[in-house]
C-alpha cells in the first residue's frame, strides 16, 4: 500500500511540474501585483461601491491595450469598512513585466449611500460604469510582488445633485509599491525532480524544479527564509539552507544545491 501511494505522489509531483516547467519561461517574465482597496473617513453611515472588475493596461494603447485580472473578487464594498489602515485585497495576479500604464475599475449599478439611517442611490454615470481609469505610469520587474492601494475619498467622491439625489464622481489615488522579492537558484542533477520550499514562520511558498534543475520562487515578501529541497527520488536526501535574505525589489541568487544519495 505505501508503495502504490508513493508511486502516485510521485506522478502527482511530476504532472505538477511538467505544467510548471511548461509555463516557466512566461512565468518569469511576470510580476506579481495585489491591488487593495482602502477609504479616507466620510461624513455617512455607509458609501456601497459595486465592483465589477478590475482591468490593467500594459500597452498604452487605450482601445485594445486593456486585460481583466484573473481572480477579480467582484462584489459591493462598503468602503467606509476600510478606514484607518484597513483594507481589502480585490485582486492578487501575475502581470506582464514592462510599464503598467493604467488600471480601472469597472463598476456596476448597485452603489447607494446611507445617511441618518436613510438608504439613497448613488448614481453612476455610464462612462465609470465601463471603467474609472486611473494612470499609474511605473515600471514593474519580473519575480517581484507588487501592491497597488487604491485610496478612495468618499467625501470628495460624492456630490450632492438636489432632490435627495447623490452621484458618484471617484476621486482615487494609486500608490505602486514593491513589497517583495524572488529566490532564484537551481539544483543538480537536474534530472532530478525536487520540490523547493520557501519557509518564514508559519508561512510557506513552494515550487518546483524544472528539467534542468533551475527554479524561481517570486513573490515573497521581504523576509529571511529557510529553504528546504526534497527530491521525489527518494534514493537521494532532503537539504537545508538556512538564512536566505530577500529584500523588496530584488531577486536573490542562492548557490547551486548539490543532491546525494
């Protein structure tokens, strides 16, 4: 019975990796971005904002140059929920490296504002509706994890149109920081599938070797990490590297990790 259960794991590990090692070389040309929603306090009960998708542009071109995010949580946010330090995460995917030139926010009709307990619509002009776009302009690297803070005013944002009536007019700053860095190194024989641990803490990101014994785990925040190499040929022996340093930014090279029997 452990026999048959190794045998599996082993398929299991080597079907993961031949799709990783498939997507390798586009894997590394991509930068990680989370984008996070936050708000500066405002004079009402609630500001409801329905969040349709979140869309980046790494072209330029403002026609066809726009992509979704994979992943997008969709959703109506009551962003006076995300005041003094707090915020949500909205989106957490891999981007092409290069420029960002803009991301937008595509909203829906369901936004409303709650003042003395009293429920109004927030009305949304059709041109938001298919995207608030706001300009970034900053380069982003391969391998390396990047937040993007969408700072939402709703004071400013609101206006009051008479009759009762609010409309929604966004005034959002975007803030692009690197918070993080990537571990690249690589293993040999190369022939040998091993999976690579990256562990702080409690914390753990993992990867996989590919046909030459390379690997790139990216997208780690800053941090000290040990890292843990385990050959799914079980004739050769687990390793340990400790003290490995990633800084915001940066991708830290590690010394080819020799296996043995």
């Amino acid at each position: 019975m452990k026999s048959c259960f190794l045998s599996a794991l082993f398929l299991g590990l080597l079907f993961t990796s031949s799709l990783s090692s498939c997507s390798k070389n586009d894997s590394e040309e991509k930068a990680k971005l989370q984008v996070r929603l936050t708000d500066a306090p405002a004079g009402y009960d609630a500001v409801n904002i329905d969040i349709k998708d979140v869309q980046i542009n790494v072209t330029g071109d403002d026609d066809k140059g726009w992509q979704s995010l994979p992943g997008v949580k969709a959703g109506i946010y009551n962003i006076l929920d995300l005041v003094n330090g707090k915020d949500t995460m909205l989106a957490d995917a891999d981007i092409p490296t290069g420029k960002l030139h803009q991301i937008r926010l595509v909203l829906g009709d369901n936004n409303s504002v709650s003042l003395n307990g009293v429920s109004a619509k927030l009305e949304t002009p059709s041109a938001q509706q298919s995207g608030l776009k706001l300009n970034v302009q900053q380069d982003v690297k391969g391998g390396i994890l990047y937040t993007m803070t969408l700072d939402f005013d709703a004071a400013r944002s609101i206006v009051t149109t008479g009759s009762g009536k609010y409309s929604l007019k966004p005034v959002i700053r975007t803030v692009l920081n690197a918070v993080g860095g990537s571990i690249r190194g690589a293993v040999t024989p190369g022939s040998v599938l091993t999976a690579v641990y990256a562990i702080n803490g409690t914390d753990t990101m993992t990867t996989f070797t590919d046909a030459s014994g390379a690997f790139l785990i990216k997208g780690l925040p800053a941090a000290t990490y040990s890292l843990e190499y385990k050959p799914t040929d079980v004739t050769y022996k687990s390793q340990t590297k400790t003290g490995v340093g990633v800084t915001t930014g940066n991708v830290t090279v590690v010394e080819t990790v020799s296996l043995s029997k």
